[in-house]
C-alpha cells in the first residue's frame, strides 16, 4: 500500500519494483518548476545555481562516448526543454485536444506513451538510453471510471466525473466531500498507472538487453490533494506534498534489492548515478553524488529547494519553508508527514 495525497491505494507494481529494488525514502526535490528541475537531472547542477555560461550535460557525454540517448515523452514543457536538442533522438507525443475519459487502460495517455516506449525499446542494444517522461496526472484523469467506482464505498456519492486534472487554489478548508472525490479520481489515476507500469516491465524482461539494464523510477515534483490552500500544481508553495517524490534504483543483477536508504538525495544525484553507470567522467561543475553506493551519500544532511524567492531546508528532522513576508514555517521530520504541527514559535533557535 502507498499513500497519494490524502487516499492510500492497493500498488502492486511499486511494492513489486520496492521488492526489486534500492528505495530512496528521503527524495527531494530541488524546485518545484520542471524548466529548473530538468538541468538538475540532465546536467547534474542545483536549482540554486545560477544560469551561467554553457557546460557539459549528461545527454552530450554520453552521445560522445557512443551512448544512443532517446527522449520519449507526452509533455511539451520537457520535449521542449533548451537542453533536450542534445538527445540523439527525441519523439513528443503530446496532445492538445481535451482529454477524455478511456474505456480500457491502454486507451489512456499514459498506456499510449508506454505502449510506444515498448515499441522504442524493440531490438535496442546496449549501449543505450531511452528517458520517458509521462506527464500523467498533469495531463489527463482519464483512467475507465470503473476504477473510481472501486474506491468507493456503497454509502459514497457518485465519483466525479471530470476528466481535465483539478488545478485550483481554496479560499479556505477543502469540503470533505470534495476532497473524498478527489481523492477517489486521483486514487484511480494512481491504480491506472501503476497497472501500466506493470505490463511495461513485464515487457522489458523479455527483451535481450535487460540483463544489463540500470530502471530509475521517480518523479519531479509532488501533486497536492488540498494541502496547504493547494490542489494540482498551480502554487509553487514548497511544502512536503510537493517536495518529496519516489525514487527507486533497480539493478540489473538486484543488488541492495528490497533495501531503503534515508539518506536526502536530490534530482542532480540522479545525473552522477547516470555518469558512474555509463563510466564517464564527472563534470566539475557537477552538484551530484552518485546512489551507485550509498556510502557516498551517507553524509548528506540536508536538501534545499528554491523557487522564486521561496525556499526550503528539508534535514533528517526538520522541514523549515522560508517565504518572505511570511514568517518562517517549521515541522518535524518524519513524524509530522502531512505538516499540520507548525513550531517556529517553539523551536526559535
């Protein structure tokens, strides 16, 4: 079981990919803004650093060391990204008609995209990267509403219906029956994508390369279900619904299988995995450590993220978000998850 905003739905494949692989329980992300977050992930530097003059990118080395790297998505914001020209070859297929509800899994945007990633990997050999980046719950709630209907109880009203994913700001507490079918929505999307990530496994242990295959799972940000004043991603506010993101590293020989490391660890770390994995040479400018070995970042002791002039300092136990005017907020870590229990005023020091 995994929780998803305020509902907790049954997820097979990820306590299956837990089961196989190094689990991350401490990932946070460095920005909340996917522009920012995806030259951590492609060229291994912090949201804090600044826009400086041109350096080496993961996409670039590992072209030149003779590494196919192939970017698959259905989002423009990543497709399009600045950086994204120095994949060797790239495919987008997103789509701007309005979404609709599907009547089986593989009808969804999300069963397309990793359907046409199955199709990608077909007779690929080593070396070789495929990055598939699915927009997901920021595209489209269209999972069969049968799925929404299994979260239900027979007491429950109807789940809603809609199909365009909520993106709203509360003027004040979320409504429990709003928030009841929220939660019903976003839980089916959650059950829709986990079954699809199933069959895609299921297809990538038969093909002949996978013996040799590093599988990285994670996320660039959080989806918020009403915490905080928020539902979807229309704030930047940096709280922990939005920061902390899964991150699960699958070997090919399953070393450190069904193993967690607490360790904070952020997008750029993801970058210097990817280097030590194709044996290249780390940039200096590299931010990174790689989760090869978690002795490397055993010594961590605190993420940071920024957005704006909005930032926060997430350590082993404390989670300190800083938004000027407002006064500085404080929760402790990981006992308050949710970050209802603010103690600036008790913890001044």
């Amino acid at each position: 079981m995994g929780p998803y905003g305020n509902t907790w739905v049954d997820s097979p494949t990820l306590n299956r990919l837990a089961s196989e692989s190094l689990l991350f329980e401490t990932a946070i992300a460095d920005t909340v803004r996917l522009d920012t977050v995806y030259r951590s992930y492609w060229q291994g530097v912090h949201a804090v650093a600044p826009q400086t003059a041109p350096q080496p990118t993961l996409l670039q080395d590992a072209k030149l060391a003779g590494i196919d790297m192939v970017l698959l998505t259905d989002a423009d914001h990543v497709a399009q990204h600045p950086l994204a020209v120095d994949f060797s070859a790239g495919t987008n297929l997103a789509r701007s008609d309005a979404p609709t509800a599907a009547h089986a899994l593989d009808e969804t945007r999300s069963g397309q995209l990793f359907a046409a990633a199955i199709d990608e990997l077909v007779g690929r050999s080593s070396p070789y990267c495929l990055w598939l980046h699915a927009d997901a719950m920021n595209s489209a709630w269209d999972a069969p509403y049968a799925m929404r209907e299994a979260l239900a109880d027979d007491d429950d009203p109807p789940p809603p219906t809609m199909v365009i994913p909520p993106n709203y700001q509360l003027d004040g507490e979320l409504d429990p029956d709003e928030l009841l079918g929220l939660s019903q929505a976003y839980g089916a999307e959650v059950a829709a994508l986990d079954r699809i990530l199933d069959a895609f496994l299921d297809a990538i242990a038969g093909f002949p390369n996978t013996a040799d295959t590093l599988l990285v799972v994670t996320s660039p940000r959080g989806f918020a279900l009403g915490e905080h004043g928020n539902v979807g991603a229309c704030g930047d506010k940096l709280f922990g619904e939005i920061l902390q993101v899964p991150l699960l590293v699958r070997f090919p020989d399953h070393r450190m299988a069904s193993q967690r490391c607490a360790s904070l660890v952020q997008p750029s770390d993801v970058c210097a995995t990817l280097y030590d994995w194709f044996g290249l040479e780390t940039p200096e400018a590299m931010w990174g450590t790689s989760l090869l070995d978690t002795s490397n970042i055993s010594s961590k002791r605190c993420a940071v993220a920024v957005t704006g002039e909005e930032s926060a300092l997430r350590t082993p136990i404390w989670h300190l978000r800083s938004a000027p005017p407002e006064p500085a907020m404080l929760f402790a870590k990981p006992d308050d998850r949710w970050e209802v229990n603010e103690v600036a005023d008790r913890c001044a020091d």
